[in-house]
C-alpha cells in the first residue's frame, strides 16, 4: 500500500523559520538581508508583454538577484538548525 506524502514549504521549513514561508521578497529581503527592495504597485503592475523598460529589466535583475541570496542565506540558516 502507498503512502502519500503532502510536501509543501511549510513541511520543509523549520519550526524556527516557519513565520517567514508566506511572506514576500520584500519583507524578507529587509529582515534577513538588511536590503530595501522597490516591489511598488506600479512597476509590479505595468505592461510586462511589451518590450521592457530600463526599470522593468531593473526590477525583474532585482528580483532574482535577490531570491538567490535570500535562498544562500535561509539554506545556510536551515543548515545550522
């Protein structure tokens, strides 16, 4: 008989850093990282289908810079635990 495992973050996660799985890049980039990031409403929400402006291109590099440290440095959290 087979087992089913429901696997979500908050499963993987430790009790430790559970608060912080639903937050956004935004607050998480503060806390953890000690960066202010521009997440505003009017870049997030402009018309991404067109060519991009220099802003657009800005944000989007933003962005994934930012996930990757955030995921060195809560990896390196979970590490430690």
């Amino acid at each position: 008989m087979a087992i089913g495992y429901k696997i979500t973050p908050q499963n993987l996660v430790p009790r430790s850093l559970k608060m912080f799985v639903t937050q956004k890049t935004a607050s998480l980039s503060l806390h953890f990282l000690g960066l202010k990031i521009d997440k505003s409403d009017q870049i997030r929400r402009s018309k991404w289908s067109d060519p991009l402006s220099t802003r657009q291109v800005k944000y989007a590099a933003t962005d994934a810079d930012i996930s990757l440290k955030l995921f060195d440095c809560l990896t390196a959290k979970i590490l430690k635990l």
